[in-house]
C-alpha cells in the first residue's frame, strides 16, 4: 500500500506560498477522463442505447454480476440566482414547473428500465442541482418512489441530497430522513454577511447550526459542507472567521472550492463586482489557511479540495487505498456506472460517456419522442482507457503500479509513457512525486497538487494546451 495513502493530515507537510504560487495554474478536476469538455454532437442516443446493451450482455441483466449502478438526478430548479454559479440551472419562483420536469424524468426512468430490466442493484444515489429541495416532500417522495420501483437499492448504500439551507426546516429534515436519504450536503460557501450579501446567497450561521444540529438528531450518516474561497469581499480575516465557524460545527466532510470567475461563460457572474475579489496572493493565503485549519481540528485532507473527519468513511477508505472518484467526486464505492437522469446530467456507462440536453425544451422534446435525450459524448479509445486507469490511480491511490498498468492493457508502461515520465521530472525536483523502479508514487507534499501530476498523463490537453476552459488547481 503507498505511504502517501496512509498518510493523514496529523502528519500534514508545511506548504510554501512559493510552490502554492508556482503551481496556480488552470487544469480539470479529473471527475472522468477524457474531460467532458472533449464530449462530441456525433455521439448520441444510438450510441447510448449500444452502451446501456453492451451491459445488460455483459452481466448487467436481472441476476448478473454486474456492478450495482450509481444514479444521479439533476434538479435544475432554484428560486434566486447565486452570483458565482455555474451549474445548469433555472430560475423561477414558480414551483408549478416541476410537474412538467418530474413526468419527463419518470419517462426517462422508464425508458432506462426498459434497456437494463426493472430491478438492478443501486449502491448511490445523488440528487443534485440546481437545489433539489426547491421540490415539495412529496414531490421528492412520489420521485424516491418511481426510482425504487424501477432499481433494486441496497442496504448500506449511499443516498445524498443536496440541500440549500434557505428551502429546508428540521421537519423537512425529518421527512428526508424518512425517505431514506442517509447523506446530506449543505451549500454554505461563506459564513461572513458581506460575503453573502455580495454573491446573493444570505443564510446566516445560527440557521445552519440550526439545521445541523436537527440532521444529527435525524441520524444522518454523513453531512457535507460546501465552502468556497476567492469569493467578492472575502479577506484573509473573514475566510478564518467562516473556517472556524464551520469546523465549530463538525461536518463529516468539507469541499471546499476555488472560485473561478468567467463571466464571460456564467451570465450570473457579471453581477460580481470584480474589483472587489481577493488579490490573488490572499486567495493562496485561504487556501494554505484552510489546509492548516482543518488539519488541526480533526481532519484529513482526502485529495482535491475535499476534507473529511478522521473516522469518516472517505478519510478510511483513503488510508486502505479503496477510494474511488466519479462525476460527483471522491467515493468509497467501487467504478460504477453511473446513469444520470434529467436536463443536463452525464452519465458513465462501460467505455462511453453521456451527456443529456442542456435546456428544458430540447429534454422535454426528445422524451417526448421516447428518445433518450443524449446530445453528446465519447466512446472511449484504447488509449483513453489507458490513461483513464493511470489518471485514476494517481488522483484517488496516489500511487501508479507499474506492472498491474502493463498485465491490464498489455504495454510496456516506461515505452509508452516515455515522454510523461520525462514530464514529471520537474515535479520529482519540487518533491511532490517519486519515481520508482515499480511505479510512480504521490508524495505527501504532492497530494495537495495532484490535479497537476495527472495533468501530465491527459494526451488531451497535453496535445492542445488548452488550459483556458477549466478553473485554476487552486
């Protein structure tokens, strides 16, 4: 097993604002690879319909081996615009919409149903956004049914919703729970009112103490939190004050995110006031701030942005080098495939990846037509699923076996990887890699930029260096 695996953030390395500075650069977040950005239009339903085949042929059918499934439900609905988003959403204080949307998903579920077979094992369930409790309860319980007809979902899986702090009470809490949500993500960004007020999202701190303290009574097996730093008004000050407030409250695990400011792409983020973001030697201050902090009061850092409890499922699977990562992140499930349902939402099926239409018309026109809704994705190359394997051992074990790389795809791993080895020379220079006579090993220091060692094996962007579209690794 790598040491870096076995690493927690009690023996957290010192990070210097030089190599913080060095390595800010744009990179992808490697929730797949290839990237979505490197999905085509020439892929769509037929392709889909192969893929969802290619399983039930493969073991996927009642009765088979096949490994359970992982699902995602996209709900796009929000009733106020978040100044730094950019997830696909839709703004509108009508709640009447949903009627229209939850008849195309119970469409798309059926169509699903009638590829795969009615009863597959479900392991995850994630219901995100947008803000899934912009739905009524027994909205959100009628779609929790239509799901549970159609999959098999197994004891001791994990089932997640995220939750806007602003549309939920402890009585909603309390229906969840009932439902058989057993994850929680709270969307918190920033503590500070300033903060809040300037990016259009206020909810102060005692409200989400509030429903903290209610989802523990509840017996919620895991609550995350989602923060973000580089946000309009944020100081070095305030972001400690929002760190030492969410810590007091003891989540099972933070993300915490880089804002990236594109308004040129997010229409929203035209509202933010660009003078008023942190300096970009500030934003590398929260972000050094934010490691120190969390590794002093009782978290590991697990990879990425992500932090979890020592005791948490993540942080253990972490140490036993049985994490895993997917479209919504860091997992302790095995690779699964992952169906994703309504507007916009991608999903993983054996070698190929999907993506559903971006807008309400288009998703609701192909369903009409009993169509799967699928505008573009990619099948995926010997090669891809060479580097898919490389990538993935490096941002979730931190380690890259040399020989299990060889006997899985029959290369010669130093042969083919010549050049990538070559490239990370300068990175075993930084200490942030080892190289090794039987792989490639993420170093304690390196696990902080692991965005920036996979980068090196990803032929896609080492061919166009087009670094422009993603967020910066920091």
């Amino acid at each position: 097993m790598s040491e870096s695996v076995l690493l927690s953030n009690h023996a957290a390395p010192v990070i210097s604002g030089e190599i913080l500075t060095r390595l800010d650069v744009a990179g992808p977040r490697y929730t797949s690879y290839p990237t979505a950005d490197r999905f085509v239009e020439a892929y769509g339903p037929a392709q889909y319909l192969q893929a969802l085949q290619q399983r039930v042929e493969g073991g996927g059918a009642i009765g088979g081996a096949a490994t359970p499934l992982s699902i995602y439900v996209h709900i796009p609905f929000c009733e106020s615009v978040c100044y730094y988003c950019a997830c696909n959403k839709v703004i509108t204080k009508h709640h009447e919409r949903s009627a229209e949307y939850l008849e195309a998903l119970r469409t798309e579920i059926d169509m699903t149903v009638e590829q795969l077979g009615r009863g597959q094992a479900v392991s995850q369930l994630h219901f995100g956004g947008g803000s899934p409790t912009f739905l009524t309860d027994d909205e959100l319980e009628g779609l929790l049914t239509t799901l549970q007809s159609a999959f098999r979902f197994v004891p001791g899986g994990e089932y997640s919703i995220e939750i806007d702090p602003r549309t939920i009470d402890a009585g909603r809490l309390k229906r969840l729970a009932a439902m058989g949500f057993n994850r929680l993500s709270f969307g918190v960004q920033d503590f500070d009112p300033h903060v809040q007020q300037a990016v259009h999202r206020v909810q102060p701190f005692e409200q989400v103490a509030e429903l903290m303290k209610a989802a523990r009574a509840e017996g919620f097996e895991s609550i995350n939190m989602d923060l973000i730093y580089g946000l309009p008004k944020q100081s070095l000050e305030s972001f400690q004050r929002t760190l030492t407030q969410v810590s007091s409250l003891k989540p099972d695990r933070v993300a915490l995110y880089a804002y990236a400011h594109l308004p040129q792409r997010f229409k929203p983020q035209r509202r933010i006031d660009a003078s008023a973001l942190p300096k970009a030697e500030d934003k590398i201050g929260m972000l050094s701030m934010a490691i120190n902090h969390f590794g002093s009061t009782g978290y590991d850092y697990i990879g990425m942005d992500h932090f979890a409890l020592h005791h948490d499922s993540l942080a253990v699977a972490r140490r036993q080098g049985r994490l895993h990562r997917n479209f919504q992140g860091y997992s302790t499930h095995p690779d699964s495939d992952l169906i994703g349902l309504g507007v916009s939402a991608i999903g993983r099926v054996g070698a190929h990846y999907s993506q559903n239409a971006k807008t309400l018309d288009d998703y609701y026109d192909s369903l009409r037509r009993r169509e799967f809704p699928i505008v573009r994705g990619l099948m995926l190359s010997r090669d891809d699923l060479v580097r898919r394997a490389v990538i993935m051992a490096v941002m979730c074990q931190g380690r890259v076996d040399i020989e299990s790389i060889e006997l899985a795809y029959l290369i010669d791993f130093r042969q083919y990887f010549a050049t990538e080895l070559r490239q990370l020379e300068p990175l075993v220079e930084s200490g942030l890699v080892q190289l090794e006579s039987d792989g490639v090993r993420v170093t304690a220091l390196g696990w902080y930029f692991v965005r920036a060692i996979a980068m090196v094996f990803d032929r896609h962007l080492q061919a166009d260096k087009k670094v422009e579209r993603f967020s910066r690794i920091i």
